[in-house]
C-alpha cells in the first residue's frame, strides 16, 4: 500500500462515482442531509458518522463474500 498524506484520495479512480452514489445513500439511511459540494455546515459527528457507516457497510460486504468461497 502506497503512504500518501492525503488519506481521502481514491485508490480506484474508476470507482469515484458509484462511492459517491454510496455515500449519498448512507446519509439518507442516516438521515444527514449531505449534498454534493460544500458540507460545512454540517457537524464532524455528522459527516463522521456518514463514513463511518460506509466502511461497516463495506466490511459486512467483504466478509459476507469471503465466508462464500
């Protein structure tokens, strides 16, 4: 794995939008009213949790293709 300072950098540029789509719908689930652009307004408890429940998300995702092979 490669140390970049910039740890929001995507590893699979190809991917940019469906994490975006991803995202958008995590903070519906959550109900965070994030949008595309500037969140400032919304707090770090806020926009934390968003990225939060995508990593657990994504995990539970792993782990349930890998307990199938």
């Amino acid at each position: 794995m490669s140390t970049n300072k910039n740890s929001n950098r995507i590893e699979v540029p190809e991917a940019k939008q469906a994490l975006d789509q991803f995202k958008m719908e995590v903070a519906d689930e959550l109900g965070v009213p994030l949008t595309n652009g500037y969140n400032g307004n919304l707090t770090s408890y806020q926009n934390g949790s968003v990225g939060g429940y995508m990593v657990k998300k994504m995990i539970e995702k792993q782990e349930k293709e890998m307990s199938n092979k």
